[in-house]
C-alpha cells in the first residue's frame, strides 16, 4: 500500500548463488532468527508450525515482500506477499494454519486466517495479512488498481539508481 512504514523485497530464487548465500548468512544471526518467526506469528499463531524446508520453500517462487503498515493500538501489521510456484503446495501449507473460505473480493476467494489475517491468492503470488490490505493488493494488481507505495515519487527516486536486482532491497518512510 502507499502507506506502508516499511517494504522490504527479497530474492528467493533457487538459481541466484547470492540470494542462497544471503540466506545462509541471514540464518547465523539471533534477530532474524527470532524476528522472522514472530513475524510470521504476528499473521496467525500457528505459523509458529511451520517449518521453512518442508512447508514453505516447497512452493516458493523467486521473490517474498512484506510491508509493514500502521496498525491500530498492537502496533505495525505485517502483510505478506510471496511468489508461488506450486499453488497447490501453497494451500496445503495454508490449511496446516487452518485457512477457511470467508468469502470473495473482486472475483477472487478470500481465506481466513485464525485469528484476525486473511490470505488471497492473486496472479502468481499469495497476499497475507490484515483483510483491507489484502483487498486492496486485489485491487492493486488488477490493471486500473488504486496507487500502491511503487507509485510515489519518493520510492520512484530511491529506487532509480539501482543496478540491477538485489537479494534484499528496503524501503522505509520517515514515519516507518
């Protein structure tokens, strides 16, 4: 979303030697070790679960972003979208979190996530998070979607100079 605090994009392709050393080395320290859990809890409890080799990286395409958004009094909400290579993989990890049918946005079905996340699949990637952000990156990925944060000028600016494609590329705004 254009709100967004923080946008951190990350490559996961199996083919890019510096997205596998990356990971390796991201790995070795506590806070991500820590963090990345939490992370994933902060969208529903029982992704505490969910083991990375067997239940994620299974289906995994080659790119992850998350976005922290304004949240109410809890603080930051995490919405998640990740690239998915086998959709069907995807929703058997998906019903390990117990995902449940919870209706439809602009033709595309809505799964509830206990307690309070939503997830959609939409194109080739899958959106968790909050249910209003994940509508709206229904919205945004439809051709005449609202802006998102790619959009605005000051992420235009950040990201014009860059080189090539990083393994981790982020984006923070002064309130994020």
């Amino acid at each position: 979303p254009p709100d967004a605090l923080l946008y951190a994009h990350l490559s996961t392709s199996k083919g890019r030697t510096q997205d596998a050393r990356l990971l390796a080395l991201a790995g070795r320290f506590t806070a991500v070790q820590e963090r990345v859990p939490a992370l994933a809890m902060a969208l529903t409890p029982s992704a505490g679960g969910l083991d990375y080799a067997r239940d994620i990286r299974p289906w995994l395409g080659d790119e992850v972003a998350l976005a922290l958004l304004a949240g109410g009094s809890a603080g930051p909400e995490p919405l998640l979208l990740a690239a998915v290579d086998d959709r069907a993989a995807a929703r058997r990890a998906l019903s390990k979190l117990g995902v449940r049918p919870s209706g439809t946005h602009a033709g595309t079905q809505l799964l509830s996530l206990p307690p309070r996340a939503t997830a959609a699949f939409t194109g080739e990637h899958v959106v968790i998070g909050p249910e209003a952000a994940v509508t709206g990156a229904i919205d945004r990925a439809g051709d005449d979607g609202p802006p998102s944060l790619a959009d605005g000028r000051v992420f235009r600016r950040a990201s014009e100079d860059r080189e090539g494609a990083a393994s981790l590329e982020l984006f923070a705004t002064t309130p994020g």
